[in-house]
C-alpha cells in the first residue's frame, strides 16, 4: 500500500490531558515517525509518517485520543512525499 504523509490538526479538550505523550507512544508503538506539538489555540498539531495502514490507524485514534481527552473535530491534510523524519518526538 506504500508509506503515507499527513498533517492532523486535533480540536477539543485536547490540552493539559496527557494528549502529546500518548499521542507519541501510539505513534512509535506504530511504528511512526514525525512529530505531536500544542498549539496557542488550545488544538494539537501533529505530524505522521509510516506505512499507510499505521498512519490510518494513527489518525482512528486521534479521533479519540487519551481517556481524558475530549476531541471535538480532526482535521486532515495529505501532504505527499516530503522531507522524512528520523523518530517521533514530541515539539
């Protein structure tokens, strides 16, 4: 299926809630690399890349996040081939 790029932008009660951490043990247990940061705004920003399948199955979970997470809207841009990241990490 090849690898896929995406830019995710998560709304909601989203922040102060352990979202970037367990946002980034998904990823890495996926096998991801690229990056999760918060935004002035209250949103999560993230940035996934890997096999097609684990980068949809990442961004299924964004949907829902951590138990105490509360996501109100996911916004999802394709972004192509791009610069690779090495790992993911947390901005």
């Amino acid at each position: 299926m090849g690898d896929k790029r995406v830019h995710v932008v998560i709304r909601g009660w989203v922040q102060g809630v352990g979202f970037r951490a367990s946002c980034a043990r998904q990823a890495m247990g996926l096998g991801l690399t690229g990056w999760v940061r918060n935004q002035w705004d209250g949103s999560v920003e993230a940035l996934f890349e890997g096999p097609a399948e684990a980068v949809d199955r990442m961004v299924a979970w964004c949907h829902r996040g951590p138990a105490a997470a509360e996501v109100t809207a996911v916004e999802v841009s394709d972004l192509g081939p791009g610069p690779q990241e090495r790992s993911f990490r947390i901005r």
